[in-house]
C-alpha cells in the first residue's frame, strides 16, 4: 500500500508538533521545580515572610508555571487557548464565590504572616478573646487560653478585629486602684503605696511609677497606682503588689471600705377592733 506525500508530510508535521509538544511540557515542568526552589530560598532569606507563607509561594510559582506550560503544550496542537483561559477564568470567580469565606481566611492567614502584628507565645487579645498564639497557618490560627483551653481561630475573625498584642512591647503599666476611707490620713496611704512599690525591684524606675489620689467615690477616696514593669512580670507584679499593700494598710491601720447596706425596721401595731 502506497503512502501518499500529503499524508507523510501530515505524518511529519503532527510528529513534529508531539516533539515540541514533549519538549515544551518536559522542560515546563524542570523550570517550575526551579522557580519553586529559587522562589522558597529567596523567601527564606527575608526576615518578614513565615516559614508557612514561604512554601505557600513556592507552590503558587509552581502552578502558575505548570499553567503556562499547559496552555503552551496546547497551542502546539492548535487548541484555541483563549477561549481556554477565559472559561478557567469564569470558573475560577466561580469557585471564589462558592469558597468566599475560606479564601478570606487565606487572604487574612496572609496578611497576618506578613505583617507579623504577633508571634508564636504572644498573648494577644481581639473582640472578647484572649489567649496565647500556638500557631500562626493559612486558614486558621491555633491558640489557647490562660486556663489552657485550646481554640481554633479563622483568621478573618482575627484580622477584622482590634488586636491587642500584650507581649509586643519590652514593658508594660499595671494599673491599679486603691479605695481608702474618708477618715484616713491621704498622704500616710500615698507614701505606704510608694513604699511597696520602691521595694519591689521588678517595678522600674523609668518611666516612673504614678501614685496619685485620683477620684472621691461615694464610699471611698480612690488612689491610684502605675507603676511600669517588664512584660513578662505583669502579672505576677500586680498580684504581689495588691497583697502586700493590703497588708501594708493593715499594719498601719488604714482602711478600705466595703459597700454597706443599712436596714431599718419600722413596728406598726395594729388598730385595735
């Protein structure tokens, strides 16, 4: 049987474009093994992006350059990719609608890795949460709170709301109020409080430690105390200097009311028949 030369010449040219077909998707697919790793180890180096958002680049430069590679392999066989591309395009805004809340959980996982507002260990707060950052990921951020309960956060709940990073700053201000009697000596309480809070070495000297008589209540003349620690001593500062001032106030005879309630009984005899 005698092949005609259209037909060798179709042969050739269909053989022709599966060679460049083959060679396109082999070496698209070397390159984006190579963008991954350039893409990771350059991210690695900066002291910004998280280890996390560092495999997440990575991978993203993968598939973009699998995704070229793939529409450049079907241009080989006349495919008319445009159409291609803007039928992935409407599936894609598809798919982003069906997924919108999980990709604001990714797009909130990323601003949070980049902007880093805080770390692993910090004791953040947002909304009426508190607790303490385990681990930061895409989707959702793992912490747990101060009675060691674990929770698992959606990051978008976390980026839309005020954070309030308690272990950012080298130190902090307790804040505390102490409520005296009206018939105690002002001055005697104010040195008592100054004198605790001078003994206590975890309190700093600079910015220095404000002990005022700040307000007159309805029961009671409200001192306050602000003295500045380390972060890491907040806590444990604040619960020594409440109990020792108390006992301060004690053994100097100063005193600190209560809420009091007076009961009057009124007899009313009946009227005799």
């Amino acid at each position: 049987m005698e092949i005609s030369p259209e037909t060798i010449d179709f042969l050739i040219s269909k053989g022709m474009q599966a060679l460049a077909a083959i060679a396109i998707l082999v070496v698209g697919w070397m390159f984006a093994g190579v963008a991954e790793r350039a893409v990771r180890k350059r991210a690695e180096r900066s002291n910004v992006l998280d280890a996390t958002l560092t495999i997440v680049l990575g991978k993203v430069t993968r598939a973009l350059v699998l995704a070229v590679t793939l529409i450049a392999v079907l241009n080989q066989f006349g495919v008319q990719t445009t159409s291609l591309i803007a039928l992935l395009g409407a599936a894609g805004i598809a798919v982003g609608l069906a997924l919108q809340g999980t990709l604001s959980n990714v797009a909130a996982g990323i601003m949070l890795l980049v902007l880093r507002p805080f770390r692993v260990g910090d004791v953040i707060e947002f909304g009426s949460t508190l607790g303490v950052v385990d681990e930061i990921g895409l989707f959702v951020t793992s912490m747990h709170r101060p009675d060691n309960i674990a929770m698992i956060v959606p990051n978008s709940q976390i980026w839309g709301n005020t954070i309030m990073n308690y272990g950012l700053n080298d130190t902090r201000r307790i804040d505390m109020i102490f409520g005296i009697s009206y018939s105690d000596d002002m001055e005697k309480a104010v040195s008592v409080i100054n004198g605790v809070i001078e003994a206590d070495e975890r309190c700093l000297r600079e910015p220095e430690p404000l002990v005022a008589v700040a307000e007159l209540a309805d029961s009671s003349v409200n001192i306050y105390a602000r003295p500045w620690v380390k972060s890491a001593d907040f806590f444990a500062t604040k619960l020594d200097l409440t109990r020792k001032v108390k006992e301060r106030f004690d053994a100097e005879g100063i005193s600190i009311p209560f809420p009091q309630q007076d009961v009057y009984m009124h007899h009313i005899q009946a009227a005799a028949a």
